[in-house]
C-alpha cells in the first residue's frame, strides 16, 4: 500500500515521506493547529493501521524545555 502527504497548510514542505512546516513562536498556553491531506490508496485491508505523529522540538533560544514530555503525539 502507498501512503503519502498529498497536501499541508500553512507552509508545510513535503520532503521523503515527510512533511515539516518553519519555525515559529508559540507563548506557554498558546496552541497552534496544521493540516494535512494524505492519500492512503485504494482498499487498503481492514487490518490496516495508518499512523499519523506530530513532534515538536525546541530550539533552546528562550531557555531549556521546561516538560520535554510533551513534544510528541
């Protein structure tokens, strides 16, 4: 089965199977929402499990991470 990013909003690169979108800031609280559009192709078998993770990271220019547990989902 072929599976990949079709489109993404606000700046999103698609790049080996990846899509990445720029730096920016975000304040403690604030949340920022992307999408994304991702062709999985026809009648993948109903055992089939698409995954879809987000991580985040932290350039450090204000101090370190104050919970890196939180970077993924």
């Amino acid at each position: 089965m072929r599976r990949f990013a079709r489109s993404a909003t606000d700046g999103g690169a698609k790049a080996n199977g990846t899509v990445a979108w720029p730096a920016f800031d975000l304040d403690p609280g604030q949340s920022r929402t992307f999408g994304l559009v991702a062709d999985v192709g026809a009648n993948p078998a109903t055992s089939t499990i698409v995954h879809n993770v987000a991580a985040v990271t932290d350039d450090g220019s204000h101090g370190p991470d104050s919970d890196p547990s939180n970077n993924e989902g």
